[in-house]
C-alpha cells in the first residue's frame, strides 16, 4: 500500500521532467525562429540594397552609352570641321578618361553585386540548415508529445 500512496508524487515528478523538456524545446523553437527573423530580415535589407546597385547599374551603363554618344558626335564634328582641332582633341580625351572611370565603377559595382550575391547564397544555405533543424526539433517534440500521450493512456 506504501507504494500506491508515493505513486502520485512520481507521477507529478515525472510531469515536472516533461514540463521542463517542453519548456526546453519551445525555448529552442524560439531562439531558431528569432534567427530567422532576422535572417529575412537581413533578405529584405540586402534584396534592397541589389535592387539600388542594379538601379545604379543601369544608370551608369545609359552614362556609358551617354558619353559613347558624345564621342561619335564629337569625332563627327572634328571630321566636318578642321578648325579647333586641339580644343576637339582635349575635349575628347577628357570624355575617353571619364568613360574609363565609369568603366571602372562598373566593374566595381559588378564585383561588389557577385560579393553579395555570395553572401546571400551562403546565408540561404545557413536558412536552409536553419529550417531542417528547427523541423527535426519540432518532429522530436511531436515524438516526445507522442509518447507522453501513449505513457499517460497506460
């Protein structure tokens, strides 16, 4: 009879183990989702950022075909007229120089959009990595759930 009398302080011990598992998990299942909060909401940060280069990509490249424009006019102009030439010459390399400039910010501007490009890879791989854990974390809580289920109906 003494054994039936602590049954239900094991009973409720064991409650108190399973609480603390549950209150565990759940805390865990937090912090995962916390992250990928913030992991979206770096997306949106970065997916704002690549919108603005390629805006800024594309503004460069009508400068580019801009200055190209200019410097045809310009070869166009000194081939019709024969005066000037000089001040057409210095013009012309100024342009050629600005050009090359832009050239250049492109390049950058590539390079930098491929520099993020891979860290959003990476950081969707991480997402990735992320979300399988967060479902095998809920899958051993759904089993843990399971089988408090089972050992409460015995």
């Amino acid at each position: 009879m003494s054994a039936v009398r602590f049954l239900p302080f094991f009973n409720a011990a064991g409650c108190l183990v399973l609480l603390g598992v549950v209150l565990f998990q759940w805390r865990a299942g937090q912090e995962v989702s916390r992250r990928l909060h913030e992991s979206r909401s770096v997306e949106i940060v970065e997916r704002n950022a690549r919108a603005e280069a390629e805006e800024l990509g594309k503004r460069l490249q009508a400068d580019v075909d801009g200055l190209k424009a200019s410097i045809d006019s310009m070869r166009h102009a000194a081939e019709l007229s024969g005066r000037d030439l000089a001040a057409k010459d210095v013009e012309l390399k100024t342009m050629v120089a600005a050009m090359e400039q832009a050239r250049e910010r492109i390049a950058a501007w590539e390079a930098a959009v491929r520099d993020r490009d891979e860290a959003i890879a990476a950081r969707d791989l991480r997402l990735k990595e992320l979300d399988a854990l967060l479902s095998a974390t809920r899958k051993r809580l759904d089993e843990a759930v399971a089988e408090l289920g089972k050992a409460g109906a015995r």
